[in-house]
C-alpha cells in the first residue's frame, strides 16, 4: 500500500488567496501536483508559476511529492514567475 502526502496549495496573485488541499501518493511526481493545482485554479499552465514555501523559499518540482513534503512541509504556494524575486 502507497503512503499518502498531503499539501494546502494557495494560490497567490489571487487576493482572495485561494487554497486547495491535494492528497496524493508520495512517489508521485511534483510537476503532476503543481499541474493539476493549477487546473484546479483555472490556470493554463504550470509553466508560468513557480511553486514556494510560505517563508519564499523556491521548490525546485523535479522530485517527488514525498521528498517535497519531507523538505518543505505541507503549505505550497504559487505564485506567477514574472513576480518571483519581486518586492512585496
């Protein structure tokens, strides 16, 4: 039996701020999660987002939701990359 990862996804450059809890095996890619988060927000494609900590730290999605919820936790956050690196 597959152990199960949970994270609370916010959307960011909503200022409602949004937020859907996904729950998914652990050896699961990363980039499945952000991808279907970002469906589930209405958002074209991943591509455009980058994935963050609630302290700003940058998620590299190239690994697996296992290994990003042992690192980083259980809050994500998105945010459009052309705001990454920018002035709050």
């Amino acid at each position: 039996m597959s152990k199960k990862v949970q994270f609370k996804i916010t959307l960011t450059s909503d200022r409602k701020q949004p937020y859907r809890v996904v729950t998914v095996g652990e050896e699961a890619p990363f980039t499945a999660v952000l991808r279907f988060a970002a469906e589930q927000f209405g958002i074209q494609s991943a591509d455009t987002m980058a994935a963050t900590t609630t302290d700003g730290t940058g998620i590299n999605p190239s690994q697996t939701a296992g290994n990003v919820f042992l690192k980083y936790g259980t809050e994500i956050r998105l945010i459009p990359r052309d705001k990454v690196g920018g002035a709050c």
